[in-house]
C-alpha cells in the first residue's frame, strides 16, 4: 500500500548544461508510473471503513486516476474515474488495468466537475480531489521529503505545476525540512495560467489550454494558489519545444523514460532560470505512448 | 576512470509474467551507456606507459567504440575505432563526443580484421578486441560480480552473447563467486551462431545477419566458445518479435531505456526458458536511436 521509496539520479552531462549539480527525484518509478501514487495512497488511507465502503472517485486527465484506481483496489473498495476524451490511451488503460470505473467526459473543467458530480451522487463514493484536498498535498509532499534525506542543502528545488497539488505539498515540506531550501514552480508557457496567477494576485484559470505536457492541463487550485502566494520564489515558464528538447536529452543521457511534464522542470533549469549551485527537480512520471512520440519535433 | 556501481531494478509485473523474481542489473545506466565500458576501462587501464602512448585501437558495431574512446580520453590516450557502415548514427555520435577517431568499414568481419588491421599498422595502437580478449572479459565480468553481491542465491543468470565478451566474463564469475547458479545465454534467432555452435561443439560464425539487437551482429569468439563449452547451462533463441515485444515491456512497465540487445535476456525469460525462480538478468546498453524506434513491429 505505501509508496516506493524512489531513487535520486543524477547526470553529468545534464550537470553541465545546466552549471549546477542537479538532483532528479525518480518519481517515474513510483507506483503507477507518477508521483500521484503518493496522494491517492495518503487519501485512501484516510478513509473511515463507512465511507471506504462506497469507494472513491475523482477527475483526472490520467495519472492521479490511475494511482487512485490502485490505491482504492490495494483496500479493496471500488474507483470511479471521470477522465477527459482526450486521454490518451495509455492512461486509460492503466485505470483499467486497475480495476477502475472509467466515465469519459469533454475535457473542460466545467464538463469533469459535472461528470463527477453525477457520479458521486448515484455511487456515494467519497471525491478525492487530484491536488485541491489537505489529505492528497500531505502525500505528494513525500516526494520532496525523502529527496532532503537524501540530498541535504539543495539551493532549490524544481516541480512542474499544473493543479498545484504537488507544488503546494513540496512547498509546504521544505518550509519545515528544509527551510533554506528556495522553491520554484515550472510550467508549460502554453499552459500558463500558474505564471499568471502568481503575477495577478489571483487564480486566473486557463481553458483547455494546448500543452504537450498532457499532466498540466489543469488549472491551479486554492492550495497550491496558496503556496504560490506565501511560499515559493518563482514561476518559469518554458516553451513546448523546449519541453521536448529536456525530455529527449533525459531520455537519451539518463536511459530513462519520462513524460513530458516531468521535463517541464529540466527545461527550466537547463535555461538556468532556477538560481543555485545544487538543485532538486522531482521527474513526476514516466507514462507517454511509445506510438506517440513528440521527438520529431525537436528535429 | 572506474565503471559506475549500477543500480540493480525489480519489476512485479515482469515478475508475474515470468512467473520469478527478476533482478534487473543496469548497465544501460553504465558510463557510455553499455556494461562495455567495464572491459574497455579495464583494459586501459592495464596498458603500460609505453603501450598507453600510442593509443588504442578497435573495431566495433557501437558501444565498445564508444566505451573505449571514453576510457581513452579518460587515460590522455588516442582511440582508433574501426565501424561497420551499417553503425547506428547515434553510435557513431557516441565515439566522436569521447574524442574516438572512426574509420568506417563493410559491414562483415573479414572488413572490419582487414581495415583494423590497416589502422594498427599505421598508429602502433594496442588492439583491444571487443570480447576475445582476457583483459575485457575480466572487466565484463564485474557486472555479475556486483549482482551476486546484492543479489545472493540466483537460481540463473542470463546475458545476451554476441561476441562472447560478457558472456565468458559472467560465466567465469559466476563459477567463482556464485557456483550454484546456473548461466544462460540469450540470443536472437536471426543471428544463432552461439547456439549452432553450442549445439555443434565448434565455432560456427554468422555472416552479415539480420536482428534488430544490433549489439549483438558479431560472431562468437574463442573465448565466448569456451564459456559455451564448459561453463554454461544453456543458449536460448528468441524471435525478433519476442525482442521488440520484451523491449516495449521493459521501456513501459519499468521507465527506463533499453536497447534491442538488452531485451534478448528478458525475452528469453519471459518466454520461460530459464529455469529457476530468482533470475539474474544483464540489461546491457541503453543506446538507442529516437528516430527510429521498433515499436510499431510489436502492434
């Protein structure tokens, strides 16, 4: 049930590029293939036996779906996953592969919340939000926890943010762990509604925004609209073909498959707009379509 | 100067399908991206002061090229690398960043004897075959030595043999650190020299032949013969199919890159030919062109 302790990796080649000793948390091996393992398993475990009897559902464009579809199948309770029609098929997939109960849907925001909220109510599963609920940010901030056991004195640490949740548990862990420690948040320029956000003051939603980096499509919620407010030092955006350049070089140098929205992050530091000399990046998953894949872009 | 201590993987659901616990030991996590760098250092670093002067010489599909012009340039050495024309670009690549001065060649052995030959007598380089020779079987051999370290009581151990290089390297380990395992071989069907000889009781080469696992084109040497006759318990074919197919498997369920040769192994047990129920496994490279994946074969 719990979480696998995921190894740090490192790069000398990607050290070079980027002037700094770089620390990649392999979250591509997690359970599930993504960091999102993390928060389902922390919600599922919170579940009284009455409301765990009715199981759990949530919206999600892929990976938080398939880590709750595991997380409600290693308890034995059932997973209701409403997931946008463009999901790839991949993903898909792998909720089924779960044992999970897939409800497609258009992939607007407003269309997941109605979807589910039909769903709730004729299953009364209880809604584990995929990053604006208390008990899935305490999860996803494992990730960075273990990552200051075992590399002590970052400057800063790196994560992609699309609805925040992993930003705001990472941000409130290094507050605690590792208070020195800067924090930044990265984020497809396509997909900027975090960058925008932060500038604004307020949580400036996007719609259906085009990102190869199909994780950061949604749109930031109040808890890691918090922590962008009070916690962290910056938001980098960087462009979809920059994108595609970090994710073929971890691929190539590293011999490890991440999906684009884990090369979110990379890209921001190989154009070294995340200041220090040592330097976390969390590589949230590794779940991409091998018959799919963007590398003739970056030609 | 010294190999990297790669990190051993386990997978349950390679497990489940294979119906064993698999330790996965990842030399495509090796410097140069192969476990070749383990004999090529090895070996220069075993060269003399006057013999070190003129350099070293090879000829090679790809990553014994590419390990050995890194141990090379590591040592303040030339490298003279000899390759067959059919050599991936990324291969090639590969030695020219480590400083590697290529020659090209036909694609058979008898070219790549005459034009290494050509090369040895212009430079007064020290010739460091890719597998025929003691000083790399003894640094192949190392791979294993660290497996059985981490991994105690394996049941088997299987490597896929081109050459024979790692192969004989294992095999000798094995008998000495580990007598109670059992050694395979893994190959493809397309390219089955090593299990016609097996078979034969002598050295039956391969010309030219057709597999994807481009690592593993070259013939069986004499070294690699003598592992075959005295200290290995089997050889086992697989199809090109079962290759892409175990490959997939790997790069999908495991997020890490392996090349062709690398699945041959995995194939082998997946298809339940190696006996035992805690198997050993060699991931042998990583290199691999992005541009040109297999994966539409296993479709």
């Amino acid at each position: 049930m719990k979480p696998i302790r995921t190894p740090v990796m490192t790069s000398r080649t990607l050290d070079g590029l980027a002037s700094a000793s770089l620390f990649f948390k392999c979250e591509n091996f997690q359970r599930a293939g993504a960091f999102k393992f993390r928060g389902a398993s922390h919600a599922v475990s919170s579940l009284s036996e009455e409301e765990a009897r009715h199981g759990v559902a949530t919206h999600s464009s892929g990976n938080h779906g398939a880590a709750l579809a595991l997380a409600a199948r290693l308890r034995g309770i059932p997973a209701f996953i409403v997931m946008p029609s463009t999901t790839l098929g991949p993903k898909k997939a792998a909720v089924e592969a779960y044992g999970g109960k897939i409800t497609l849907c258009e992939p607007t925001l407003e269309a997941r919340e109605t979807t589910l909220a039909q769903v709730v109510a004729e299953t009364h599963a209880t809604f584990i939000h995929p990053y604006d609920d208390p008990r899935v940010v305490a999860g996803q901030g494992t990730a960075s926890r273990e990552l200051f056991d075992e590399c002590p004195n970052l400057d800063a640490i790196v994560v992609p943010v699309g609805g925040g949740g992993l930003l705001a548990g990472t941000a409130q862990t290094t507050k605690i762990v590792s208070p020195t420690t800067r924090v930044f948040a990265a984020e497809p320029a396509a997909a900027d509604d975090a960058y925008r956000s932060w500038k604004a003051g307020r949580i400036i939603p996007s719609n259906n925004p085009k990102t190869i980096a199909d994780g950061l499509r949604t749109s930031l919620g109040n808890l890691g609209f918090a922590a962008i407010q009070n916690l962290i030092s910056g938001v980098v955006t960087v462009s979809e073909e920059e994108i595609v350049t970090a994710m073929r070089l971890v691929w190539e140098r590293m011999k490890i498959i991440i999906e684009p929205s884990s090369a979110v992050p990379v890209a921001a530091v190989l154009k070294r707009e995340v200041p220090g000399k040592r330097i976390g990046i969390i590589l949230t998953g590794g779940n991409v379509d091998l018959d799919a894949l963007p590398f003739n872009l970056s030609k």
